[in-house]
C-alpha cells in the first residue's frame, strides 16, 4: 500500500513537472491552439473561421506569433508581432480579446489557458 501511495506521488509530480516544462522562459507555450467561430483579423490578414495552430517563435528580439489553420489543404496563415505581457497567476482558460470595426473582428490579445503571460498584438506598420 505504500508503494502504490508512492507511485502514485511520484507520477503526480512527474506530471506537474511535464506542465511546468512546456513553457518556454517567457511563461508561455511554444504551441497552442485556438478556434476562431467567425473570421476574424490577425494583424493585416483576416483568417476564415475555423481551428489554427499558433505558434510563438522568435526573429532576433521580436515575439512573432504565427497562426495556420488546421484540417484545410490550403491552410489560411497569418503572422503578428505581439508584445508579451505577465500575468499574476497562471491563466485559468482561454481567453481571445477583439475589437469590432465595420463588421470585422481584429484581434488584440490572447491568454491561452496554463500560461504565465498575454500576447498582446501589436498593429502591423
């Protein structure tokens, strides 16, 4: 009985661990995904509604998130400059903040659900 409690202790902190290891020094995950429900404007492109991969990657100093819609063998891509900003607490959901202009939806931030910091998009020039 006191190995199985063992076992059992061991396996959790492995997997905390694991969770722990996934983000990058930033407190944000390399790879994440997200579902836009109608179209929606990623720095000067607008993405069809639908799933993506997004992926937060470096080019020398700047924070580029670059997003690729999924399960289409045309994908949709777009790719933004974002400015990463610390949270108090690990974000609990995620959570996608746009605004409404003229009938499109321009993203602005995101929190995706167990990171430690927000992407905020910065406006194309």
């Amino acid at each position: 009985m006191r190995l199985l409690k063992f076992v059992a202790v061991l396996a959790l902190v492995c997997m905390a661990g694991l969770a722990v290891a996934q983000l990058n020094k930033f407190g944000v995950a390399e790879v994440q995904k997200v579902t836009f429900s109608d179209p929606m404007k990623v720095g000067d492109v607008v993405l069809p509604k639908g799933e993506y991969k997004v992926q937060h990657t470096m080019e020398g100093e700047n924070h580029i998130m670059v997003f690729t819609q999924e399960k289409n063998s045309k994908p949709a891509t777009a790719r933004v400059k974002c400015q990463i900003v610390p949270l108090e607490e690990k974000a609990k959901r995620t959570q996608l903040l746009y605004n409404e202009n003229a009938d499109e939806r321009i993203l602005q931030e995101v929190v995706f659900s167990g990171d430690k910091a927000k992407h905020v998009f910065l406006r194309p020039t």
